[in-house]
C-alpha cells in the first residue's frame, strides 16, 4: 500500500489513503502479507505511527 500520484514517487500518506486502505482491510485474509510504502526512511514518518494508522 502507498500514496502515490501519476508521475510522481511515493508521497506520505494521506488521510483519504488511510480511510481508502481501512475501507478494504476487512476484505484482505490476515495470513494475506501487506506491505507498507509510507516514507519512514526519508524521515517524514516513523514506523510506530504507520502501524497505528
């Protein structure tokens, strides 16, 4: 899962992302992995935070 835009790279996520990706969540088995893309390593998010959202 990730926030991007036509042509550009991936962007933190947004508030629709997080309601978008939470609308579809009950719909994905739990032994199904899910990736996360958020932009923790350019330091604009930490890992605890993307995990609660």
């Amino acid at each position: 899962m990730s926030e991007v835009e036509h042509g550009e790279p991936t962007r933190p996520y947004s508030c629709d992302a997080v309601s978008s990706f939470s609308s579809v969540l009950s719909s994905v088995p739990e032994r199904v992995p899910i990736v996360l893309e958020p932009l923790i390593d350019l330091g604009q998010s930490d890992v605890e935070t993307e995990l609660r959202r």
